[in-house]
C-alpha cells in the first residue's frame, strides 16, 4: 500500500513538472511570438560585429522589444535559433514580436539609408544636400571636402576641385559611414562611368577629360529633353571651332553663385555682364572647369555630338525642347516666336 503511494505521489509530481514545464514553454513562446509596440520604431540600432545573441538581446530589451530577456535566451537555446547574427545597422518596425526581430537579424535585413543626388546639382547643391539628409557634416565641411582635387588628379589633373566628377546618383550610407565616404564614393562612381574607352575617345577629339566634363556640364543645365542632348553638343563643337562664344546662361548663373550674390533670377543684367572666366557671354572657348554635374547621357552627348551646321537653339513652346538654327536671322526668328508663345499665354493667364 506504500509503496502504491508513493509511486502514486511520484507520478503526480511528474504530471505536475510535465504541466508546469508545458505552462511555462507556452508563457515564454507567446510571450515572444506576440507583436510587441515599442517606441524605438525610428530609431536605428546596430548590432556590432562579433557581438552573441545575449548582447543582441539586451539590446532590443532596451528598445523595449523584448520584455522578458532570460525568457528569450533560454527559447533561442532550446530552439537552437539564436546563433549566426550578422552585423549592420536595423530598424524594427511597431509592433514586431521579439522571434521576428532577432530572425531579422539573422537573416542580416540591414536597414541602409539611401540619399540621391540629381543630375545637374553643383557641390554646392550637393554639399548641402549631403548635410541635410545625411546629417553627417555640416555644408561647409562637405565643401572644405569637395575642394580638394586629389582624388581625380589621375584623370583629371588640371581640375580645380571635385565640381562635375561628383557623379550623380543615388547612394548608400549607415551609421558609419563617413563624409569622405560619401565624397569618395561619387567620384569612384565617376571613375566607373568615366570608362578607358571615353578618355581615349576624348584624345580622338583633341579634348581633355576636364573639357568633356566641362561642355557636358552645360548641356547638362541647358538640355530638358534627353534626345537634344547631342544636338547641343554639335552647336557648341561649332561655335568652338569659330571662336563663337558660347553664350549659356548656366555659365554666368554660375558665376554668380561662385561671387555669392545668385538670387535665383537670371534676367539682371549685372549676371550677364560679370567679368568672370565662367561667363561664356564674356569669354571665348570654355570655362576653366565643370558647373555641375552631368550625368552620362551628357557625357555621351559631348563624346559622340551630332554633325550639324546649327549655331544656335532656343527653347520652342512649353514643353522643353529647343528650336535649333544655323543663322542668326533664322535664331531671331525662333526667338520672336518663342516671345510671341510667351505672351499669348500670359494673356491667357489673365483672362
């Protein structure tokens, strides 16, 4: 009869362990299968490299995604689910179960920030660019970066700073990547772009890759619809070729965000009349350096132009394209007719 007890009390105890270890491994699994509102939905946290499953773990813990931390190492261990984490920068959205957070990071989801810069944009544009969406470096440290012409004296090496070898395009960036990260990264872009191929069919034109740069530069500000691109680069090959200014206004607009005094119009007269290497309406031939940077469609364009007789273009109705013209009576023709389209719509504004 005691021995039936006893065994009767052990098989209770056991029921009981059973009971409690099942009660407790439903509690721990639900506890880490629920999603879980947290405030760290912004922000960005970065599991290091070499760091364990319990340095990841009190991380979320203090993001506030994990409630029960133990809990949670003692289920990865048991479900062998915990190892193999991989490094980088996460973001977890609100709510997330604390299972889905740490298999993110096992998978190695990495939250990588992207900034983009047009085509078109000068350092200066790209520099605060930079600092804004970034917030890496303030403009002027971005600038004070972009000044320094080192990184393309291979290719370029009478370029006076990184002005048009900050190849435009969008790139990526993480916690740690720095400000000479990101000025580096445009101009090895540049470099891949910029192929072998171009630089030798630059010398077949007698140009160096500072000019190909340059003249891309002002048919990129110039050019609104891509397939005019090589046509504009044929007139401007033409007026080169006679000793024609090149009269763009970019080039003084240029010149006067280089004086610091750009207000945003173009039409004062003062813009157009600076003494400036850069106003191509007051100096022959082109300026000493790009004035933004041109994407490949107007590097190609300057590398293989159009052959044409053209001298001239002007923009034709609304919709961006240019009328172009080998004369300049032809020019001035386009020209009313362009002030013509103007007023008409002016007019029409106002009924």
């Amino acid at each position: 009869m005691r021995k039936r007890r006893i065994r009767n009390l052990l098989i209770l105890l056991l029921i009981l362990v059973l009971g409690g270890a099942a009660l407790g491994y439903a509690w721990v699994r639900l506890s880490l299968l629920r999603p879980v509102d947290h405030p760290s939905a912004e922000r960005i946290i970065t599991i290091e490299q070499g760091a364990g499953t319990r340095a990841a773990i009190n991380q979320l813990a203090e993001a506030g995604i994990v409630r029960h931390p133990l809990a949670m190492q003692i289920y990865l261990r048991i479900m062998n689910r915990g190892g193999h984490l991989k490094a980088g920068d996460y973001k977890f959205p609100s709510p997330i179960s604390p299972i889905e957070a740490i298999d993110k990071i096992r998978r190695g989801e990495v939250f990588i920030e992207r900034v983009t810069i047009p085509e078109g944009y000068n350092r200066f544009e790209i520099a605060e660019t930079f600092a804004t969406k970034t917030g890496k470096a303030s403009t002027e440290e971005f600038l004070r970066l972009m000044d320094d012409q080192t990184p393309i004296e291979r290719i370029a090496p009478h370029a006076r700073n990184l002005e048009g070898y900050l190849f435009p395009d969008t790139y990526n960036y993480n916690t740690k990547t720095t400000p000479e990260d990101l000025v580096r990264a445009m101009v090895n872009r540049f470099d891949e772009v910029f192929t072998p191929e171009w630089t030798a069919r630059a010398g077949q034109l007698g140009l160096t890759v500072n000019q190909v740069v340059t003249l891309a530069s002002i048919i990129e500000k110039e050019a609104k619809v891509p397939d005019e691109r090589p046509h504009m680069a044929s007139v401007f090959f033409n007026r080169l070729r006679i000793g024609m200014p090149l009269a763009s206004d970019p080039t003084f607009i240029y010149a006067a965000i280089l004086a610091g005094d750009y207000d945003g119009n173009p039409n004062q007269l003062r813009y157009r009349e600076r003494l400036s290497p850069y106003n191509t309406y007051k100096v022959s031939g082109l300026p000493p350096g790009p004035i933004a940077s041109p994407g490949r469609a107007s590097l190609q364009a300057v590398l293989y132009p159009d052959t044409t007789d053209d001298l001239y273009f002007v923009v034709n109705g609304t919709n961006g394209r240019h009328k172009f013209s080998r004369t300049s009576a032809e020019h001035e023709a386009a020209v009313e007719e362009y002030r013509r389209q103007q007023r008409e719509q002016k007019q029409n504004g106002d009924r």
